[in-house]
C-alpha cells in the first residue's frame, strides 16, 4: 500500500512538473499575446474592399468577369 501511494504522488508530482514547464514555455513562446485578434478576424467579410489582400488575390479579381 504504501509503495503504491508513493509512486502515484511521485508520478503526480512529475504530471505538475510537466504541465508547469508546458504553461511557462506558452507564455515566454507569445502564445497568449493576442487573444481577441482570432475571434475578431471571423467576423471580418472577405468581400470589403478596405481590407488589404494578397497581390495574387488581386490579380484574380481584375480578371474575373
């Protein structure tokens, strides 16, 4: 029972370690720099013309009739 009990604290202990070292690693990676941006850019229409585009999407358009 106890060797049991002292693996699984152990085992949970390096499962805290781990998701520690993931979170810290996210954070110093910019993985939560911009968090609206995503959500924002969904609801942005592909249609305007304000919005700029990509020089072949450009050249697609003036040739489409």
């Amino acid at each position: 029972m106890t060797s049991t009990l002292s693996f699984l604290l152990g085992l949970s202990g390096v499962f805290l370690l781990l998701i520690g070292l993931g979170i810290f690693w996210a954070i110093k990676s910019g993985q939560f720099e911009d968090m609206e941006g995503p959500s924002q850019r969904i609801l942005m229409d592909d249609d305007d013309p304000m919005l700029p585009r990509r020089q072949g999407d450009q050249d697609a358009l003036k040739k489409a009739p």
